[in-house]
C-alpha cells in the first residue's frame, strides 16, 4: 500500500483485524524507483497525483504476478491506460468515497467568496478595515451552475437547493432523481451565461481538459464565480488569470491547479513557486486551497476501506464493482 500518510494508519490497521489480511504500507508514491518492493505481494493499492506513465512498472507488477491497481481516489488519470490493457492488470477507483466532502468545501468556499472575504482579510492585514463597498450577495438569490452532475456535483447541487438557490447543471447524463433539485441545460454554455457561481464536477479526460478556457470564460457574466475541484487541468490556467486580472468574472475559488504535483501537501516555503501559482495567490479575489476537498476524516476512512476491499474482490473474485474503463 504506496502513498500512506500518517492520517490513514489507524483505519488501515482496523481493516486488516477485520479482514484478517496483511498490509504492508509505503509512505512513498510508487515509481519505476521503488516499483521492486511489490515483489512477494498479492495486491496494490495506491493513491498518488504522480503519473505511472512508464511501461517498465506495468511490465514488473505483471511479472510480480499482480493482478490489479487500486486507487484510493476517484480520479485515475494518473494511469497509462494503454500499459495497463497490455499487462492485463485491472483498474479500480473509490468513485464516492464522500461526495459531501468536496460539496461542503464548495459550499464554504461559495461563501466565502460572495461575502468578499478574499478581499476583506487582504485589506485587514494591512490594517485597512474599511467595507469599502463590498456589499455580498445571499445564496437564496444565486444562481449555481454545476458543470458534471455525478456523485460530487449532484451533492453540491442539493447543498445549494438546500439554502435556496437555484440550481442548472450540464452533464450528458440526466438523472430523473435530480430533476427537482436542478434543471438541466443542453449546452456548457448555457449553463455558463446564467449562473452566478460555477462549479466544476467532471473527470480529467481528452474530452475534459481546458473545458474552461478563454472562450467560456468570456461567456460568464462579469460578476460570476468559478470553483474548480476537480482536476487542475480542466481549466486553463492563463485563460483564467487573464479573465481575474482584467475583471471579466468576479473571482475563483481553486482547490487543484495544473502542475500541483511536488506543492501542495508539500512545504515549499524555501522554494520559488511557478508564476502562475503566485500571480494567482497575490489576487485578493481567488482562494487557494491544496487540493483538500477529499480531506475529511469520514472521507479518509472511507478511501481506506474501499481501496482495500477493491483489492480483496479483484484477488478473490477476479472482478470489481468498482473497475473503470481504460
């Protein structure tokens, strides 16, 4: 078991009393470095944001004779999908290991930004305690736009309807159980030209990356919000400064950035951060938070229990109601 933080130990322990099974944990991400100490194992469960693109792990793992990989995330873009077809080793995910989790970080994150509370406590360290007419807005009279309604963002959807706004979301998939918390739009863009807060709920794939760029941007009304928990590159980051910088939309509330890796969850104060990290946390119109939208203890918990269980049943069972599709 790679990528163990201290955080996760007591629910692993508790796993393996339960299930009488031995884990052998790794604090570090697995890597063509380390990808020997599988050896003499049964399974792997892993949960990392660095890449496995080289074909020499996925080569070693189907020698060791192991059988699958389970991530203890939702996301597995991290997977070279095609090395893993070839070595014949399946993929599993947690797809819901709390949807609240992230829904409730972009709630509190919604709040905050329609209170002005980037700006405010921007002013106020430096001793300027003025409202200076940043006058809020309350949920109740807000417009959310959820783009990708699954698990995270149906449960946004209902957090919001909850308080009172309304709710319109794009997905391909229309869920009927949704349709009296949200309404659904057949375009991004129109979901993008209506809504007072977006917020991002889709996978990373080929079909997803830079969904939010220049051009959509340039359909969100000036006074609109953008929340991205989901992947980094779902957004062009470029695109997006240059829409904060010049006021095209109102502000950002940003728990992934493309290029994360190596930073957050990383102390990185002797190091120089990219430009595009530091122009954005000089905005006193963005909040910046290291990718901890998954970060409670009932989430934590959950991703233990389900990553191990997905190992058992690919080991026992040969499948997995949690297999993705490379």
């Amino acid at each position: 078991m790679f990528s163990v933080r201290e955080d996760e130990k007591t629910a692993i322990k508790e796993w393996e009393v339960r299930h009488n099974v031995e884990v052998t944990t790794v604090s570090e991400d697995l890597s063509l470095a380390n990808v020997d100490l599988v050896e003499g194992f049964d399974g792997l469960s892993i949960q990392q944001v660095t890449e496995l693109p080289e074909e020499a792990i996925y080569k070693k793992l189907a020698a060791f004779g192991i059988k699958q990989i389970s991530l203890r995330t939702a996301g597995y873009d991290i997977i070279n999908a095609e090395m893993a077809k070839k070595y014949k080793l399946t993929i599993t995910n947690v797809p819901a290991y709390s949807p609240r989790s992230v829904a409730e970080l972009v709630l509190t994150q919604t709040m905050r930004l329609i209170r002005h509370f980037p700006t405010l406590e921007a002013h106020m360290a430096h001793g300027d305690f003025r409202w200076r007419g940043l006058v809020a807005r309350e949920i109740h009279t807000l417009t959310i736009g959820i783009i990708g309604a699954g698990k995270i963002g149906s449960t946004a959807a209902r957090l919001f309807h909850a308080l009172g706004a309304e709710v319109i979301a794009y997905d391909p998939v229309r869920r009927e159980e949704l349709e009296d918390i949200l309404t659904y739009k057949d375009s991004q863009r129109e979901v993008l030209e209506a809504a007072d807060v977006i917020s991002l709920h889709v996978p990373l794939d080929p079909s997803t990356l830079q969904i939010i760029d220049a051009e959509a941007l340039s359909q969100m009304k000036p006074e609109a919000y953008i929340i991205n928990a989901a992947r980094g590159p779902v957004v062009d980051t470029q695109a997006l400064i240059k829409a904060l910088d010049s006021g095209k939309i109102a502000g950002a509330a940003l728990d992934t950035l493309t290029n994360e890796q190596g930073i957050f969850n990383q102390d990185v104060r002797n190091q120089d951060l990219p430009e595009d990290f530091k122009l954005l946390m000089e905005m006193d119109n963005v909040l910046i938070t290291p990718h901890i939208g998954f970060y409670t203890t009932e989430a934590v918990r959950n991703m233990v229990d389900i990553g191990l269980d997905n190992t058992v049943a690919i080991l026992l069972n040969g499948t997995s109601k949690n297999e993705v599709l490379l």
